[in-house]
C-alpha cells in the first residue's frame, strides 16, 4: 500500500490529495479523540497500511512500535474503534481520529477509559484521575 | 535538564513520578487542545527541556524536528498558548495538553485556527473546512 508524495508545499498544505509524511520509520501519528466527548483517548502510530486500512475499514488501525507490527485495536480486548472521522494536519504527518470505542468503551491496556488519566501537577508530580463515574471501564 | 527513568511498568504506568520515555531523538509525541473547545489544535514534538519549560512556566514549549531546536510557540506569530492543564499517557511517551491560545486564537502557521483544517473523506480526498465564522484565523 502506498500514497503519493507531495511535490510542492501548496500540494501539502492546500491539497485534496492525501500524501503523508512519514517519518524515518515508515510512521505518522496518530491522535484518537472520543466522538462523542472529545477527550483525547490515546495517540499512537500508523504506518502506510494502517492508515490505508483505517480509512477504507471505518475501524482504527495502527502500527505497533514496541511489537513492529500492524495492530487492529480492541482485536484482542474488544475496543475496537468505529471511526467517525479522519482529519490529516498542514504537513500530513499527524492524524487525528474521532472514534466510537466498542466493548468497555475504553481505551487503554491500564484500564482506563483514557491513556491520558494522569494529570501532570504543577509541582511535576502525577496525579491520577478517577474516571468520571457515569463511564465504564475495564481491569 | 533532566527526567528520572521508571524502572518498572508498575512506575511507568501507575507512578506519581513523571519519567517520559523519551524516543531514539530525545522526544515525546504532544498534542494540543482547546481548554475551551476541545478541539485538537496541533501535534507537535518536545524534548527534555521543551517539556520542562512547558511544566515550569505554563506556556507550550515545543522541540522543532525540522529546524532541529527549542521552539516557544507563539514567539514570532503572538499565537502563544497558556496551558491550562498537563496529562501524560500510560507509557509515558506523549502529553497532551489543554491550551489557551493568545493573538488571533489560532495555532496553525497555515492561517488555520487547528492544524487539523482537512477531512479525509471516504474515497481518500482531502477536504478543507472553513473555520466557524465566530473563530478568528490569520494568514
């Protein structure tokens, strides 16, 4: 699977071709949003087949660093996740996903609904966040 | 300017320590939203320094991968953002946070509010969205 290069800035910026950049390693970013609440859910990578696959599927693929392999989310906890939008930045090396999460409804392999359930204090301290009580969760 | 390293996943994952996992290049992944809207301004990049700025001073510090150096958002375009809030994710490579811009609002050195300005729509096009017309935009 592949997608064009754009040859010129204006193509990039102002373009109606989709033609990622990904970095050295094949990868652009990938920023999941909730559909419904907005919150931002998780931020991982893609590569081209998973891009490819996310917008023709309507269900978030992506590229796992760690296993350096393609990763269809929720394929083994049941989160998988109905793509409602995909939008791509100026320079098309980041994507943002607006997603309905199946199963549990979360996100994340911690058990909360968000990756991001730590809040960063003003002293550089982590505080967690309890998930509001009206969303479930799993683990 | 330095983080401590989590030495289990447990701290990783579970810790009130702040210990980014920083990549081969010395970064981590941060995107930006509105405090007030939500909506995902932009994806941007800080190293070490970048995020220990943004922690200390509550304004976005961003690392530039292409011009290879610290970065104040807002500094040459007046489009600096006072943070509001800081998470980190489960694994700690990314932040996200929640941002008020300053000067005309937006964040996008296209004349966009949101980097995010195109859809990709079903058969793989790119589709520009105006900005709502109660939104300032430059450029």
């Amino acid at each position: 699977m592949s997608f064009p290069t754009a040859t010129t800035k204006t193509e990039l910026e102002r373009g109606q071709v989709l033609a990622p950049q990904f970095d050295a390693n094949g990868l652009v970013a990938a920023v999941a949003t909730h559909a419904d609440t907005g919150e931002v859910l998780m931020l991982a990578w893609m590569n081209a087949e998973a891009l490819a696959l996310t917008v023709r599927t309507r269900q978030a693929h992506y590229f796992s660093r760690s296993r350096n392999a393609l990763w269809k989310k929720g394929e083994s906890s049941g989160q998988v996740q109905d793509v409602e939008e995909i939008r791509v930045d100026c320079d098309q090396d980041a994507v943002w996903i607006k997603v309905r999460p199946r199963g549990d409804g979360g996100a994340c392999h911690v058990g909360f609904r968000s990756c991001f359930y730590r809040v960063v204090t003003a002293d550089g301290t982590l505080q967690e966040e309890p998930d509001p009580p009206n969303m479930h969760t799993h683990g």
